[in-house]
C-alpha cells in the first residue's frame, strides 16, 4: 500500500520502514510506551498548520491507558 500511496519504489519504502522498525532507534515502542510530551508537540504542530484551534485540547485527552494497566505495562 505505501508503494501505491508514495509512488516511491519498494526499495525505497523498506528503507524507509526500516527507520521505523529497527529496535536500536526506539521509534516504535517496546512496551507501549506512551510519551505524552510528544504527543502534546503534535497537536501543537496541528495547530501551527492550522489544522485545529485554540484552546488546544491536552495530550491526556487522547490515552486511555486502560489497556496497559490490564497488562501490567503502567
């Protein structure tokens, strides 16, 4: 799908997926690790480009951590 959507080629996007996925660059997280700092960075760059308005809404608004307390993770 990311071939069809970027028209990049499928050398390009496992390069690019490989960013992501490799466990030394600790972009996905291993344990569902939530980082609410990033999150609120997001919704600020949202907000820059425009794409919603003040007030801006709280990262917390958006976790629900109900899952991961099930598991054992928070």
């Amino acid at each position: 799908m990311a071939i069809e959507t970027t028209g990049a080629s499928e050398e390009i996007i496992r390069q690019i997926l490989a960013l992501y996925f490799d466990p030394d660059r600790g972009v996905v997280p291993k344990q569902a690790e939530l980082d609410i700092k990033g999150l609120g960075k997001v919704i600020q760059f949202m907000a820059d480009a425009g794409e919603i308005k003040s007030p801006l809404p709280p990262p917390e608004q958006f976790i629900d951590l109900q899952y991961l307390k099930a598991a054992g993770l928070q």
